[in-house]
C-alpha cells in the first residue's frame, strides 16, 4: 500500500474513532441531562400534590369548622 494512501486510511479511521467517541460522549450526557429534568419533574409533581393535599385539608377543616358554628 501506498504511504500516502496508508496516511489518508489512518486519517479517516481516527477521524471516525474520534466522531463517534464524541457522539458517545454527547448521549451519555443527554442522558444524564433526561435523568436530571425527569428528576426535577418528579420533584415539581410531588410539590404540586403536596400543595393540593394542603389545600384540601384546610378547606375540609374551614367546612369543619362553620358545620361546628352551625350547630351551635
């Protein structure tokens, strides 16, 4: 084989190596990128519920407490 072909071959094999070393790179962190928002939005859904837990439990006492003044 030829140096110069031999050059050009060894060229594109690190060209190729070296793109998809860097794709890989990039999924691995996309993926950690998914994991983290999913996370977040775990954490944000669990708030909210929390939130609405809250509110239905102060508005189950306030109708507690005006059936208590009613009967009074």
């Amino acid at each position: 084989m030829d140096e110069a072909k031999a050059d050009l071959l060894l060229g594109y094999l690190a060209t190729g190596v070296g793109t998809t070393a860097a794709t890989l790179q990039w999924w691995g962190q996309l993926g950690n990128l998914l994991l983290v928002g999913l996370n977040v939005f775990l954490a944000i859904g669990g708030l909210c519920l929390v939130s609405l837990r809250i509110r239905k439990a102060r508005r189950e006492l306030m109708i507690g407490e005006k059936t208590k003044e009613e009967n009074r």
